[in-house]
C-alpha cells in the first residue's frame, strides 16, 4: 500500500477522494488530479525515446517525490463501450509498434530456444489433459465443474492441434525478416484510458521484444470481452503482421490455461466456465483465421 500523506502535504494536494489500485493511487483534489505510481525503475530514458519517435500515448512525469514515488497527470475514462476503448487501445498499440520497429538477426539457435519452449509447453498441457481426463472418467459421481471439462475436453484436444501445427509452420519459414518493438506486456483495459487524453498508465515492463506479445498479452486478458477478430484486422490494417509472426501468435494463444480443481464447487465452475469460454473462443477465431488464409492463398 502506497502511503501517500507526506507526498499530499509536500505539494500541498488537498484530497476530495483517494481511490486505490493495483499499482497506483488516483488522487482526486480541488486543484487537479492526479495519478501516484511506486517508482518502477529509471523512466526517464523510455520517455526521451518515446518523445523522440513522436509516440503520445503516455504521460509525463509531473514530479518524482522521492525515490519511490512519481506524480503524473491523471485523466479518466470518458468512454463505457469496451469495444470502442479496445479499439483505441489496438489503434495506440499498432502506432507505438510502427514507431519503434527495429530489424534484428536471429540464428537458428534463437528460433531453436522459442521452439522448444513453447514445444515442451504445448506437450505437457496436452498430457497434463489427457491424465485428468483419464482420472475424472474413473470418478463415479464428478462434480458439475469436472463435467463441464469432460464435457468440452475434446476442444482442448483440438486447440493444442492447432497451437502445434502454427509452431511447426512458424519454425519451418526460412529467410525471415525479424522485427522488434517496444513492448508493454501489460496491455489491458485497465491499463488504458481513453478520454480527453488516451493514453497507457504503466510502462513499468515496457522491453524490447517480438511484436506480437503484445497481442497475446492483449488477447489472453480480454479476448472474452471484446470481438477481436475485427481488433486483429483492424490492427493488421495499421501494422501487417507476416505469416511467420501469425503462426507465432496462435501458436501461443492456443495453448489453454490449465484447470486446477480446488474443494469449492463453485468457484470451480467458474474457473473451468472461464477456462472453457476461452477454449471455444480460441478455436473458433483460429478456424476463422485459416479460412481467411486459404482464400487468401488459394490461387
């Protein structure tokens, strides 16, 4: 918990109202408002670079109080609509990746490293399913949460498929070009404002990385929330993604969360509804995509 009497006091904020977040602290006063954030590392750096490639959409630092605090301008929501602010988010995302692309040379030991990451991850969940599914089946009464696994576990199955073909096709493209941007890795809803400024709150993970770990940060938060096959065109309509960096995107959002059952029936529910949902929507964004690209690459 930030404790932020000294800092009010210091710069003489008189507090309407305090309201407490993850990471932050927004102060609401009769002067302005105001957002007080832990200081995360050195952000001066980012933001020159970011001023210096043209990219808006974040803020300033007002004051650094000390050595653990820093004080920004702080501006609300003034939309309600999640697809209208996703849409806004994917807009400032493809921006801030289209600024700062960079070509970098990976070796075949670099792709190797990805590869059998995400190889070993693909196969471990698909045995880690294939074990619960024969332990559930021995169980005479299952609970209404384990049900509704077996019941959709043949997804699962499906999806894992798919995540393994994608890697294979993305580790089999030869003679690729590899972009790097900046990524933010936290990329949510919550993380965004959309307002009289738009605008990212937390850089605090920002790093240079491959471009579409951004969307499977995106994706993975709030796929279930939004219709993000238009969000993807739309993205792809600002920043082309190659087929390389398409494989790589389904390839790690295919491979499903595990379910991990607990005593509360209904809590489970819940999560494995969630699990599932997430399952459904995956696999049929996936099938989508590919009809997409067998028209496209039919002829």
């Amino acid at each position: 918990m930030i404790n932020i009497k000294d800092c009010l006091s210091k710069y003489d904020i008189r507090t309407k109202k305090l309201t407490y977040l993850d990471n932050y602290v927004i102060i609401n006063s009769d002067q302005s408002n105001y957002l007080l954030k832990m200081k995360d590392s050195d952000k001066e750096h980012l933001f020159n670079y970011l001023n210096q490639v043209r990219y808006d959409y974040f803020l300033p630092i007002e004051n650094n109080y000390n050595d653990y605090y820093e004080l920004y301008p702080y501006y609300k929501d003034n939309i309600t609509d999640k697809y209208i602010k996703a849409k806004e988010l994917i807009y400032a995302l493809a921006i801030l990746h289209l600024k700062t692309t960079t070509y970098v040379e990976y070796n075949h030991d670099n792709f190797k490293e990805i590869y059998e990451e995400l190889n070993i991850r693909i196969d471990n969940t698909m045995k880690y399913y294939l074990d619960l599914q024969d332990y559930l089946e021995g169980i005479e009464f299952i609970s209404p949460a384990q049900y509704l696994l077996l019941k959709n576990i043949s997804s699962f199955y499906q999806l894992l498929r798919i995540a393994k073909n994608n890697l294979e096709n993305w580790f089999s493209i030869e003679n690729r070009n590899v972009r790097e941007v900046l990524l933010i890795k936290n990329v949510s809803l919550n993380n965004f404002r959309v307002g009289d400024r738009s605008y990212f709150i937390d850089y605090k993970d920002a790093t240079k990385g491959l471009v579409v770990y951004d969307l499977i940060s995106f994706y993975r938060k709030e796929a279930i929330n939004v219709d993000f096959l238009s969000l993807f065109s739309f993205y792809n309509s600002k920043y082309q993604l190659a087929q390389d960096e398409v494989n790589l995107f389904f390839a790690v959002i295919c491979i499903p969360e595990r379910v991990v059952f607990t005593k509360n029936n209904y809590q489970d529910c819940l999560m494995v509804k969630k699990i599932v949902d997430y399952v459904l929507l995956t696999l049929s964004f996936a099938s989508e995509k590919n009809k997409e690209n067998e028209e496209t690459y039919k002829d």
